[in-house]
C-alpha cells in the first residue's frame, strides 16, 4: 500500500465484492426496483447489440443541416504534432501508435492540403459510419436518453429522500434542464454546505454515451450501497454531486432519428447556419488558444466567447458558488486515460505539492481502471478545458477519466468491467476528497 487512502480506498473496495459479484437473480429483475445490479444488467443486455435508440423525426431546423464531414487517417506522432491537427480543425477520436483518425469539416479540407497535412486515408464520415454501424434498429428503447435519465434521478431522490436531493443546475440551448443530483446527509438542494465536495460530470461530449452511464450508474451504487459503513461515512462527511447529462440537447439528437449522428458538440445553431460549441472548448482556461477551432462548422469549435453557451456557464455558476469543492471527475470516451491539468498548457501545474496530488490521484485511478495516468497536453494541447478552468478557479483536483471501448456506442463486452472498474476510481476519488493531500502522504 503506497498511503492510507488508498489502503482505505481498497478495504472498502473488497468489502464490495459481494456486491459485485451477487446474482442477477430473475427475481431482482422483476422486482422494479433501483438496485445498481438490476440496472446493469438491464443496460448490458441491451448494450449487447449495440445502443438501441428509438427512431423519432428531426426538428424542422436540423432536417435541412448537411453532415459534410470527412473521416481522415493522418500520421502524427507527438503531441505538437497532434496538437496541430486540432488547430488545423481536425477532430481527434482515436490515436493508434503514430497514426491519428478523426472528423474533419469539408470546408478545412484545403486548409490541411495547405499546411502540407498528408492524409492517409479519407472518406466521407456517412461512409465510415455505414461500415462500422450496420445494425440501428427501428425501435427499441431502454438506453438512459435524457428522459430515463431524468425519470431515474428522480426516483433516485423519491427512495432516497433524507440524503438525496435533486437540483437543476441550468437550462441548455433547446431548453433541457442539466440535473445534478446531490448526496449530502445534512444538506439539500442548494443548500450551503461547508463539507469538503466532489463533483462528477458526464457527457460533455454528446455521442459519448457511455460518459452519462458511468457517473449515472455511480450515484445509483452509492444509494444502493448507503447502509455500507464505508459507504455511509462518505456521505456524511462530504458533499457529493453527480452531473450525468451536461449536454442532452447533443445526447438526444445523436441518438432520435435512430441513426446515430455522431454529434460531439452542443445543439447552437451558428451564424453560419452549422450546429454546436464544442463544450470542452468553451472554458475560461486559455479560452480559442492551442488545439481548437474557430470554424463554427468544426468539431472542435471553442464558441464565440468563453462561457457563452449556457451549459458551461451552469457549469461555472456550480463551481463559484460551491467553495467547498476540492476533487471533480469529468467523464469522456474512449482512450482509456486518467489525464490531469494542464490540457491547454504544455506546463505543470505550478504548485509542486499540488502536482504531485494530480499525478499520485491519477496513477491510484489508474492502477484501478486500467487506464493510462497521463499530464493531458501530453495527449495533445487542448485549451478551453473544463478541468484546466476548475484547478485554476478553484483549486479543485479535477481529472478527465477517458473511458473505454473503442467506439462512442460501445458493446456489452466491455460495459460491465467498465462500470464497475470507474466506480471503484469514483470510490478512490471521494476517499481523499476531505483532504486530497492525504493522496502524496
Ligand atoms: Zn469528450
């Protein structure tokens, strides 16, 4: 054991395991209730053919808009090289050694030409996606869209009521609330509370499904397992709060015509009639610098403004009022990585001590997970970022759990093992949460 957190972290873990490993029992399926076990295993089948998704009509507004992106394979080995290819408008989805795939907008297409960017490979994005997604099925519906989500968090709350409250944080451009779902023994709502928090966010990125599910699937753990002693320690003694959907205007579009749209960005219509702010993009952290976009059309557009769109700013309203904050997990798809500050920034963070919590966190989370503990701007230079904003603001230890699957719709095969792998980090996180410090002791 490198420190007592972790040990702590882990006594708790193996006190779990009979959680983990309890039957699936019919009977628990048919009970309706909100048991963690039940509804993974709801999730797992369903994920078994892939997101099933039901088949609604678009919004007059979005039936017009022309997905006019191209899938491009480019070689890129370091992160400057990679960090030029996001300037350049490229969307980065997947690093395999020194090749780089990703979206890019028609219009950049020139531009790469330009700066003497060789493509490997290119096709239309339509294209890539009828290859890699032949099965979208007319109808079938249980996947947590914002409407389950909604409708779990609030019976989440109704079952949980002297713990658990349910606020919302913020509308989003087309109007949806962003539920935040607290976890507090003394505290409800909005209420002040002067325990150390953590915070956990899904789904900035719209097509990153599994981002909701994670954090989602994490809250309904911690109230099926509140009367574990480790468990119930936690929930009196911090201020837990779990943002699942930060972006259901993009979750929703991606899914609703029953073809998946492959949509990362929010739902603003631009001036130029394109779609989206790239919500990790959009914070006050170096904001339109390395590594993003200022063509509206492209995935990686910062906005026109840091905080102009109003998902970032219920973000940024969350964060300043709650000086109470001290860790923050924000969940993205799928390069199996726990990164931490700076992502908009070659540098380390400045404070030593700090650094070493930041690197010490996320080693521990990724000894848990798998993933690959990494300094973000290592990855590649992305500014704008959320956690990059939330360290600086806030002094919070905030982390980008990448997850895994190698796709945005991904298989039961790895649902199961991923779920339960993030809950044991999300377990570690809240375990240092009273003071982080303990994580380099
Ligand atoms: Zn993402």
């Amino acid at each position: 054991m490198k420190n007592s957190a972790l040990a702590l972290a882990l006594t708790i873990l193996c006190s779990l395991i009979p959680v983990f490993s309890a039957d699936l029992s019919e009977q628990a399926r048919a009970s309706g209730d909100l048991s963690f076990d039940r509804i993974l295993n709801r999730l797992t089948e369903e994920y078994s053919e892939g997101l099933r998704m039901p088949a609604a009509p678009l919004p007059a507004d979005l039936q017009a808009y022309q997905d006019d992106r191209f899938w491009v394979t480019v070689s890129a080995a370091g992160s400057s090289e990679r960090t030029k290819l996001l300037e350049a408008g490229m969307d980065i989805v997947e690093i395999k050694g020194d090749k780089v795939s990703g979206t890019v907008h028609k219009d950049l297409m020139s531009g790469f030409a330009a700066k003497g960017i060789l493509l490997a490979f290119k096709k239309p994005l339509s294209a890539h996606l009828s290859a890699h997604m032949k099965d979208f099925p007319a109808a079938d519906a249980a996947y947590h869209n914002f409407k389950e989500t909604t409708e779990l968090l609030k019976a989440l709350v109704a079952k949980n009521s002297d713990i658990a409250s349910l606020i919302s944080i913020g509308k989003t451009i087309e109007g949806r609330d962003i539920w935040c779902l607290r976890i507090n023994s003394t505290a409800q709502g909005t209420k002040a509370s002067a325990k150390p928090g953590a915070v956990y966010i899904g789904n900035h990125h719209a097509r990153e499904h599994l981002s909701n599910e994670v954090p989602l699937l994490f809250a309904v753990w911690l109230l099926d397992n509140r009367a574990t002693p480790e468990i119930t320690k936690y929930i009196a003694d911090l201020d837990i709060y779990v943002i699942p959907m930060l972006n259901p205007d993009g979750a929703e579009y991606d899914i609703k015509t029953g073809s998946y749209k492959w949509q990362r960005k929010n739902m603003r219509v631009n001036a130029d009639k394109s779609i989206g702010v790239d919500l990790n993009r959009n914070y006050d952290s170096w904001f339109g610098g390395e590594g993003t976009s200022h063509s509206p059309a492209t995935d990686t557009y910062c906005g026109l403004s840091a905080f102009s769109e109003p998902e970032t700013m219920a973000i940024k309203k969350f964060v300043e009022a709650r000086k109470n904050l001290k860790t923050l997990n924000s969940y993205h798809s799928y390069a199996s990585a726990i990164l931490y500050p700076y992502g908009g920034s070659r540098n380390e963070v400045p404070d030593v001590k700090d650094r070493k919590v930041f690197v010490n966190m996320a080693k521990q989370m990724g000894l848990l997970t798998g993933y690959d503990p990494e300094k973000s701007s290592d990855m590649y230079v992305a500014t704008g970022d959320g956690c990059d904003w939330a360290y600086d603001v806030g002094k919070i230890f905030a982390f980008t759990t990448e997850l895994e699957g190698g796709s945005f719709y991904p298989l039961a095969t790895i649902l199961d093992k991923a779920v339960k792998n993030n809950i044991k980090a999300a377990v570690y996180m809240l375990s240092v949460t009273d003071n982080p410090y303990k994580a380099i002791n």
